[in-house]
C-alpha cells in the first residue's frame, strides 16, 4: 500500500491528498484550481519524503540506533549505572 500524502498547489494554496507517486508524473493538474503542474514543482519535496520514509521503515525493522556507552545495556561502565 503506498503513503498518501498531502502538498500544497503553489498556485492555489489547496491541499492535494494523493499517493506519493501522482506527484512524480511528469505533468498533472491541480484537482483544485486545474492549473497544470509539473512533477519539478515538487520534486525536492517529493524526495525528502521519501528519505524521511525510508528512515521510519529502516527504525521499524531495526529499531532506535544507539550509539555510546549505552548501547550496551548489560555494560557496568553505561551511564546510567551507578557504580558499585
């Protein structure tokens, strides 16, 4: 099933809710205004979607990276534990 997002027609402010790949055609109308639109018009937006996508699977498969003493949570020397 493919995310449904939301952009905003850069001509007529409206909110356009369709499937992230609608907003790659190469040329698309406004359901809104009907002006014509260009997948250009959106591609940065477009992209940074798509990465931040991937990262949310990426943490759902692998869970929360963790870096320093900390990521041992079993390690006498984490931060979190008082010594002895």
């Amino acid at each position: 099933m493919e995310e449904t997002v939301s952009l905003d027609c850069p001509y007529c402010a409206q909110a356009i809710y369709k499937p992230l790949s609608w907003f790659k055609q190469t040329y698309f109308t406004c359901p809104e205004c009907q002006k014509g639109l260009a997948a250009g018009q959106f591609a940065t937006l477009v992209d940074d979607l798509e990465q931040a996508l991937d990262a949310e699977v990426e943490v759902m498969l692998k869970g929360e990276p963790r870096s320093g003493c900390c990521k041992d949570k079993m390690s006498s020397s984490c931060c979190n534990r008082s010594s002895e």
